[in-house]
RNA sequence: GGGCGUGUUCCCGAGUGGCCAAAGGGGGCAGACUGUAAAUCUGUUGCGUUUCGCUUCGGUGGUCCGAAUCCACCCGCGCCCA
C-alpha cells in the first residue's frame, strides 16, 4: 500500500488542500515538509506523538521534514479553539520547554546527514520590525474574514486579545519563511490548525505566486468526543519523570472498548493487514487488543525494555500473582517502625489530604498487602516493603 | 473615558443578613457488578487532633452581636457608546 492510502486507511487525514497533488508529492518522496512545536510545557504530549510519528511515516517515504519549535510564537499564544487565554509564559520558560522538546524528539526522528532539520521561528520572528511586518504582511490579511474563523468562535464569544489575533499571521509567516529557506512546500498539523495553516499557504500564494500545501491530521477523540491523551490529573506526558511508562502503558490498557481499535489505527506502526486481523475482535477479546496497544505505544516511547517491565508489572498485578519488581515504588520514614495509614496515604500522594485518606479508608478503598484496611487510626508496620493499593488500579511499593 | 452588567468551592450554577462549608447538575474518587471496558446502582467530594474546631464565596477596608449576602474603594471580565 501506498504511502497516502495507508494515511487515509489509518484515519490520519482529516483535511488537504489539494488531495491528488499532495498524493502524488508524498508517495514520491518530493514532500519537504515542516510540522510545528509551540513550548507550552517541559514535555511532549500524545498529541504531539502523533504528528512525530507522522513526520517519521513520511520520512521513511523519503520525505524530509522539518521540526519547528515555536520559540516565537510561544511568545504569543495559539487562541485557536480554546475558550480562554493561556497563561502567558516567560522566555526562560519557552527556552527550557524548547530544551526538553528537543531532546525528546530526537528519540523519535532522526536528524542526523540532514534527514530531518530542526528550526526555531524565535531566530525570525523575534527582530521583526512591526511596521515592516504590517506593510509587508499584516495587508494580506483581511480582519473581516479573519473574524469569521471557526476557530475564533469561542473567543468571539468570550473575548479575544490582539496578541492573539496575531499568532495566525505568525504562522503563516512562519511558513512563507520555510518555503523560502528551505524549499518548505507542504505543512502538517492537527486538525485545529487548519485555518493557521492556510493562512500560510495564502500568503505564500500573494507574496511569491507560489503553491503550497497543508494537511491536516484528525484529533485524536475518544468516543464521547473529548481530546484523548488527557487524564484529571492533565496530560499524558512522554517525559518518563511526568508521566511513567507504568501509568503510561496503564492509560492506554484502561482505554474504553470503542476507542481501541481507533487507536491502534492511528498511533501504532503494526501492519496494516493484523490490524484488520484485530478489527474483527468484540466483547472481552477487546481486552487482548488493549494490551497490545498499550505494549506497542509503551514500546515507542518509553523502549522495549520499559515496554516489557510495565506489560509484567500489570500481568503480575492483575494476573494474581506477586511479582512486585516493576512496580512504582515510593520511601517513607518511619517513627518506630510504623505509621498511621492516614499518614501513610498522604506521604505517599495516594491522597492529597488526611480528610481524604479518611474518606477512602471508611470507603473501603485501601488495601495493605491486598487486606483492606478499615479502620482509620490503624498502624501499619513497615518491615522491608508493603504493596499500598488504593482502588483496584492503584498499586504502590512502600519501603522504609 | 461613559453606560449597563458580572465575579461563589475542580467546572456550570443556586444562594441577597443568622438554619451556609454553602442547593442542584457535571466531573473526580471509592464501593457493588464486570473483562484493568461501557452502562447501572451506592457512598463521597474545603482542612483538621471529627458528636467539635478552623479557613473559604475577586481584593481591601467598613457597618453589624453576626456578612457569600449590606456600604465604600479597588481589580478582572462581558456587552453597548467613544
């Protein structure tokens, strides 16, 4: 199967600008492509996997992409499809994001002989000289058309700032800049990008007479229509220390039944021909292809061996049997050689209060060593280790 | 700058002087049932040394025996006018 085909038959695209051209330029490898990365935070996310693994589909085509770190428009702040404005982050902070972006990355794209480049809009967009931009950009763009953007809807409603508004205008110049830079003709992005994305290839059209292309992959949504990758606690981070390869692979194990197969499409690397295989599963076969989807995602970012500890870890723990060795651990200090579970609970960030801890225990939620513990001033001794659960999915190593 | 609104706990949203740690819903967490799924039912959801105490309703300062509720000033946000 074809590069492109196999995009649409894992469900990746959700829209192009122009299908056959984009088609025909990918398949052959003439794609120089660029994917941007705004710093938000001090790790990559599953959103931001996916467009890795993306860029890494296309490369293996022979396509060259580029990775561009938004250290310019980090400073402004994507409204696109939000209802609120961000907290607005300091340079420091976008240098340190920038930093541990790149490092993640490169895990996943290889960058090495100029296979893929990667760049950052801060080198063009900081010297900008407003007034210049204004003229030279700002009068291709037309406000009245700009307002009625789906992705501003919200924002219509709830307020926009002018610092905003401007971030599409950096975009685009971000892609007018690549193309002449570095031949950029086509840009990637998730599927709230697009009007971002043809502002870009419309300037590059005005200014330069040129043809450029955009795609869009779809967001990954779960079945009632939320982002996936997001957990109460936040994201789904791919930095180990955020987010571990245990509660990694736990998110996608726990995943619901109709999601599954979705995923599994749009995130993993397996074959084309063992997905429609696994297409067939239903009822508690499902489970199987859960595994599955956790292990390979666990693999991909977190490596083989993490991929394997966690897959044992979870057999061990819900399997019934006791191997403990791969599970999260945590030190606590003991006075006299025990504590009171309330204590306990909340030294360990199994609850964040005393109040809570209480709740829980009266709840029947704790368990030391798989006996529930019921009463609330109870002390727990602590020779060696102690497994903590809290739930039945929430296991905890304790050691003195 | 002017006018009119508005700000309550994770979110939405009731509450306009004591019965308010604050209705209801959503979400979360836990229990039952299950396949580490979904649906359903139950409990819980500010903090603590828990028949009680403490801190909270944009901020500060007042009035009052008593304030989320009244007053003054300030701040944020929205709409209309400029």
């Amino acid at each position: 199967m074809e590069l492109y085909d196999e995009l649409v038959a894992r469900g990746l695209i959700a829209q192009v600008t122009d299908e056959q051209e984009i088609k025909k330029m990918i398949n052959a490898g003439k794609a120089t492509f660029y994917i941007g990365f705004d710093p938000t935070a001090d790790s990559l996310h599953v959103g931001h996997f996916m467009a890795l693994c993306l860029m890494k589909r296309l490369q293996m085509a022979g396509n060259k992409p580029i990775a561009l770190l938004g250290g310019g428009t980090g400073m402004i702040g994507d409204p696109s499809g939000k209802s609120d404005m961000r907290k607005m982050l300091t340079k420091e902070d976008i240098d340190h994001n920038i930093e541990c972006f790149k490092k993640q990355m490169s895990r996943f794209i290889d960058f090495s002989e100029g296979k893929a480049i990667m760049v950052n809009n801060a080198d063009w967009l900081l010297d900008l000289n407003y007034i210049e931009v204004l003229r030279e950009v700002g009068a291709c763009f037309s406000v009245n058309k700009m307002l009625t953007f789906e992705c501003y809807k919200q924002r219509m409603e709830r307020g926009l700032t002018f610092l905003e508004f401007n971030y599409m205008i950096m975009q685009s110049y971000d892609f007018y800049m690549l193309y002449q830079k570095y031949g950029c003709n086509m840009q990637f992005g998730g599927d709230d990008q697009w009007a971002n994305m043809l502002g870009g290839t419309e300037l590059i059209r005005k200014k330069l007479g040129k043809d450029a292309h955009a795609m869009t992959i779809t967001l990954l949504l779960n079945s009632e229509g939320k982002k996936m990758g997001k957990t109460e606690k936040g994201a789904v981070w791919l930095d180990p220390n955020k987010t571990s390869p245990f509660e990694f692979f736990q998110y996608w194990r726990n995943i619901a039944d109709a999601d599954v197969m979705k995923c599994i499409r749009m995130l993993t690397f397996l074959p084309m021909e063992q997905i429609e295989e696994m297409s067939a599963w239903e009822g508690s076969e499902l489970n199987k292809a859960k595994e599955i989807l956790a292990y390979e995602l666990t693999k991909l970012v977190h490596g083989e061996e993490e991929a394997d500890k966690a897959l044992e870890g979870a057999k061990s723990l819900f399997g019934g049997r006791g191997n403990t060795d791969n599970m999260p651990t945590v030190k606590v200090e003991l006075t006299d050689g025990k504590i009171g579970i309330l204590d306990l609970l909340v030294n360990t960030k199994l609850a964040p209060s005393k109040r809570e801890a209480r709740n829980l225990v009266s709840g029947k939620g704790i368990a030391v060593d798989d006996v529930i513990i019921e009463d609330a001033n109870a002390q727990i001794e602590i020779n060696g280790e102690i497994i903590l659960r809290k739930g039945k999915k929430v296991f905890l190593k304790v050691v003195v």
